[in-house]
C-alpha cells in the first residue's frame, strides 16, 4: 500500500480552541458530509486545581480537498463528566458514525487513580444536530472493564460492515512497573464487540485479535478499519510498554493488518510504507491513525511528535 503524504494540516497552536484549551490535537477522527469534512479531535486545558491536564472534544471543518480550513469550533463538542463519572478527566479519543440522522459518538472517558494514572472507559454522546454538539446517552459507559477485562477500556472505532456493527477498541491486560520508570506503567490490546442497535455491546472478551511483533509488553492503540477492494485493512499504532515518553525508538509507530472476514486478522506492517520525516512534526513519533473515505479515495489522518501536541497529518492512498 503505497501513501502519499500531504505533511500536516492542522496546528493546534495556530487556532483558538475552545475550553482555554492551547495545545494538542490528537486522534483525528473524520465525518463526511456533502460538501465539507469535520474532524473531530481531542485538545488539551490544564486543571487548576492541580496542574493536570483535562481532555476535551474540538472540531475543524474542511473543504472537500482537505487543505482549505472553513471553520474551527468555538465552544465544547461535549462536556466532561460529572464528579465521579467515568470521563470527569477528559474524553480522547471520540469517534463518530451516523446513525440515521443522528450522530453517535463513541467517547474515551478518563478518570483519575490513586495506585494507578488512569482507568478509562467507553461512553455514547448523541448530536441531533448534526455533530455540532452531543448529549450524553446515560453517565455511565456503553463499554467497560469485565471479569476478563478489568480496566483500560477505549479506543473505540464503530463500524456497520456485514450486516451489524462491528466495534474494535483497545483492553488493558496488566499494570506493571519497570525499571525505567518508577510509576506503573499499562499494556493494552486490540479486542472486538459487535452490536445491533449501537447501544448493547457484546464482547469477544479478552480476545487479542491483532498479534504483538515486540511480544507481551506490546501496547497496541486506536484500531481503524476500512475496505480496499476485496480486504477489509485496519490500521492501529503500536510501542512498547516502558521508556517510550522519551525514547523516539521505544514510541508509536503505526501498524497493519488484514482480514477477509473481520474475524482473523493477519499482521503486516511492512505493507503501510508510511514513515515520518527526520527532523519534522512527525520525525520522532507517527500514531492515533484513522482511515477513511471521501469521494472515492482513501485518507488516513494521524498525528506525529509528543502524542499529537503539534496536530495532525493526511495521507492518501495511491491506487
């Protein structure tokens, strides 16, 4: 699969963003409409009451060429949770799908620990507005931790393929400290569910169905799907567990496989071709892919450097 890329098309830095909200644009996420593309995409305020970062939910709408900024949101997409509720921290990512003439979407709610950073989870906003804007379905998540997967779950990209939606999102297997670094540190990988109404998930419960090439301390993150001629292809980021902070190359790069029935999934990233530039926005770091499709060709957003603190990038694929 060869891609070309377009470099970046979004600095964070260089819009007002809503919230007070001064940096990072990750995990693109992108909804078609006639004439326009929005991307959804997560930046960062900082918590006055102790220094923390808060994740909240911006937009940016495109013209059709993917180039030409028509409009940067000036108030939340949605708001955080309630005291105590699932994503009172932050939601990153949010990925978003029509549903009629709805628009679901699909939240990353972070909530803070005290033995551990993070537990995460995953909820359903609702925009009757044409994903200007979203409610909440209910406080708490639509997905999260189970017997067999006790914490870490996110990362959620819905599909309707086949017949149903299909949902593949990322589940913790271990918390663990390394000699690298003193706090704990987590792994995840990617699980499936499926759904009739988008609401009622059903697990394949603590099934990896993509395989580790650096083995258990793998971390695997933000899967996206889509369909290029007769395969179904989801792309995903993946590092190690321990000293990728820091260490350009211990951190995310972004990974492929493949599927004929969206079941089993063979791994190949040598097929993506797609590296960054030394010394660029994306030298150092390339994750939080999303793929999709617009007026027949296929896109892929991501981010670079520093988990996306210097925006967001496109690809496209050359057929």
């Amino acid at each position: 699969m060869r891609w070309r890329k377009h470099g970046r098309i979004f600095d964070p830095t260089q819009h007002r963003l809503p919230n007070g909200c001064t940096q990072f644009a990750q995990s693109p996420q992108a909804l078609v409409f006639d004439d326009f593309v929005r991307v959804y995409f997560s930046c960062r305020s900082v918590d006055g009451a102790n220094g923390k970062y808060l994740s909240h939910v911006a937009f940016v709408d495109f013209a059709k060429d993917l180039r030409r900024i028509l409009r940067v949101s000036d108030r939340a997409v949605v708001n955080l949770g309630a005291l105590g509720c699932f994503d009172e921290h932050g939601i990153f990512p949010m990925n978003v799908i029509r549903h009629g003439d709805l628009v679901y979407g699909y939240t990353t709610g972070w909530s803070r620990r005290q033995s551990v950073s993070v537990e995460t989870a995953i909820g359903l906003v609702i925009s009757r507005d044409g994903g200007i804007t979203f409610e909440r379905f209910g406080d708490g998540p639509v997905l999260g931790s189970s017997l067999h997967e006790p914490f870490l779950v996110g990362d959620a990209f819905v599909a309707s393929l086949e017949g149903k939606l299909h949902m593949w999102y990322i589940f913790g297997t271990r918390w663990q400290r390394f000699p690298s670094s003193g706090l704990p540190e987590r792994t995840y990988k990617i699980g499936h569910a499926t759904s009739s109404d988008g609401k009622d998930w059903v697990k394949q419960e603590a099934v990896q169905v993509v395989p580790d090439v650096l083995g258990e301390h793998e971390s695997q993150a933000l899967p996206t799907v889509c369909k290029v001629d007769a395969a179904y292809h989801m792309f995903f980021c993946y590092r190690h567990s321990d000293d990728f902070r820091r260490n350009s190359d211990r951190g995310y790069r972004i990974g492929h496989a493949r599927s004929q029935d969206l079941l089993q999934w063979v791994r190949d990233d040598s097929v993506l071709s797609l590296q960054g530039t030394p010394g660029d926005w994306d030298g150092d770091m390339q994750c939080y892919p999303h793929v999709f499709e617009c007026d027949s060709e296929i896109y892929l957003l991501y981010n670079g450097n520093e988990f996306g603190r210097y925006g967001f990038g496109l690809a496209q694929l050359q057929r």
